[in-house]
C-alpha cells in the first residue's frame, strides 16, 4: 500500500466503511440482548477493570491523536473547509478526552478492561476514516462553508455539543465529593428525557455527517443512534426501576415521543 496514492486511500476508505456497518450491525445484535456493562450496568463477569477516567483517556484518545496525526499530514489541511470540519470534530473530542474524564466524580463505576480495549479499537477505525476523508479524499468546493449543508450542519453540531455538555454537567454535579450512588438529575431536558446527553451526542453527529457530506460521517451517526438509542432506553427503565418518585411524564430519549 502506498500512502500517497489516492486509489490505495480510497480503497482503504472503502475497506473502513465495511468494517463500520460490520461493526454497526454487531452493535445492533449484540445490545439487543444485553446491556454495555460499564457505567450503572456494570456486573460482575467482565474481567479486570480499571478507574472509569483512565478508561475514557485511553479509548478516546484516537479520535484527538490519530485523528489530528493525519490531518496535520495532510496537504489540504489548511484549506478551509477541511480546517472547519477538523475544528468542529477537535472541539468535542479534545472535550471528550482530555476534559469531561476529569470533571466525572471519583464515585464513577470502573471500566471493563474488555470494554476499553472494544472501544479503542473502534475509535481507530471511526477516527481514521473521517480524517482519511476530510484531510486527504474529499476535494470540498471553495465556498463549502457557505454551502446550507456545512451551515445547517455545523448548526446542529453546536446545539448538541451545547446539550450534550449542559446534561453531562447536571450528572456531574449530582455527587458530593466521595459520593457513588446515583440521583434524580433535574432541570434542562432532564424535565422531559432521561438521558439529554445521549439526545445531544446523537445530534452532534448527525449535524457533522450533514457538513461533512460524507459516508465517513453517516456511518458514525448510525453507529451513535446503534449504540446509545437502546442504552437511553436501558437507563430510563434503570431510574423507573430504582426510584418510586422518578417523574411519570419522562420519557428516555426522545420528548413525548420514545
Ligand atoms: P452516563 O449518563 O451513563 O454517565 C455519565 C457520568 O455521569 C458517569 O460518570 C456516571 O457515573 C455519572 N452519572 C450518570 N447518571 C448519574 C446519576 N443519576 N447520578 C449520579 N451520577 C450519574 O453516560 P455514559 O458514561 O454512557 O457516556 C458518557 C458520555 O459519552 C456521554 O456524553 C455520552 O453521550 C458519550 N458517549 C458517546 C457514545 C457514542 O457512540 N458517540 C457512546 C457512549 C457514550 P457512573 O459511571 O458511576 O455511572
């Protein structure tokens, strides 16, 4: 394979495109019988596990280092609409990785050892695709940033980061210092959804498919929608099941809807 040949990129492009429906079909099948076991559903069974920070930093990692890495070794890097479309990614995963871990309590669940290593590996794939198009296959036109996909798009984008990391804050500040059991939380959407942050990240990611207008970014809103639509549901019955007096009206994902 030769790095600089765009047949050779673009035939590794299509090889990752593969591996994500793979990977999004498994995701389906496999979260239709059984609940990720990390967070509130950890059980015991899963091997070793290590501190739940430890594990975000290390399996978001390349979606800020591999993805960065090959944008920076690209020639169009500095273009405008790859830039755009870097920042709007770099933005929520600089946030993600090396941010939100150390905003989450000491009380936060650990991590299987299992679970980070999935991840890791799927961040690579799912990182370097998107770089792989947005630094070195796609060829956006010179007003791409004025054009009503990357407008509404990277619209979207900024209204569910802004959702996603109000809710993740409200959680946050459920425990005091030294806390681990589990709240109400209350306030924003939280009045109508159990889980606004799942609500936000699923609108970030498709408001970067539509700027980015590529299979590359598709492909990661579907495996969102894949990965965190039954896990909503999941956690709402978990609140409805552990607290007599969790609100009736609340639904888990979507407002009045599911
Ligand atoms: P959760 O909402 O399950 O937990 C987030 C944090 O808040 C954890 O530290 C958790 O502690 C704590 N917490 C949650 N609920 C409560 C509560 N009721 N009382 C007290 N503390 C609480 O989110 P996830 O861990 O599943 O996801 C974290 C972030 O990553 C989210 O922003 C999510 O959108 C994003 N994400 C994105 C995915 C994608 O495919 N793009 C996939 C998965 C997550 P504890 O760990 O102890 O439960």
């Amino acid at each position: 394979m030769d790095v600089h040949d765009p047949h050779d990129l673009l035939w590794l492009y299509h090889l990752g495109l593969v591996v994500m429906a793979v990977w999004t079909a498994a995701t389906v099948v496999v979260l239709l019988r059984l609940v990720a076991p990390y967070g509130r559903h950890t059980r015991a069974g899963w091997g070793p596990t290590v501190p739940a920070r430890i594990g975000w930093i290390v399996f978001e990692a390349p979606a800020v280092f591999l993805f960065g890495a090959l944008l920076l070794a690209s020639d169009r890097a500095a273009e405008a609409a790859p830039l755009a479309l870097a920042a709007l990614w770099l933005v929520h995963y600089v946030h993600r990785d090396l941010v939100w871990p150390f905003r989450m309590r000491s009380g936060s669940r650990p991590m299987p050892v299992v679970i980070v290593a999935t991840a890791f590996a799927f961040q690579i794939v799912n990182s370097g695709l998107n770089a792989l198009w947005i630094g070195h296959l796609a060829v956006y036109p010179a007003d791409w940033l004025a054009d009503p996909r990357f407008v509404l798009g990277a619209a979207l984008f900024a209204i569910g980061f802004a959702v996603n990391v109000h809710a993740d804050h409200v959680l946050f500040t459920l425990r005091a210092p030294g806390e681990t059991g589990y709240k109400i939380p209350r306030g924003g959407l939280y009045r109508w959804i159990s889980c606004p942050n799942y609500l936000g990240e699923l609108i970030a990611w498709s408001g970067f498919a539509l700027a980015a207008w590529s299979l590359a970014g598709l492909a990661f809103a579907i495996y969102t929608a894949a990965n965190l639509v039954p896990r909503a549901i999941a956690h709402h019955r978990w609140y409805r099941h552990t607290f007599a007096d969790y609100p009736p009206g609340r639904r888990a994902l979507l407002p009045g809807l599911l």
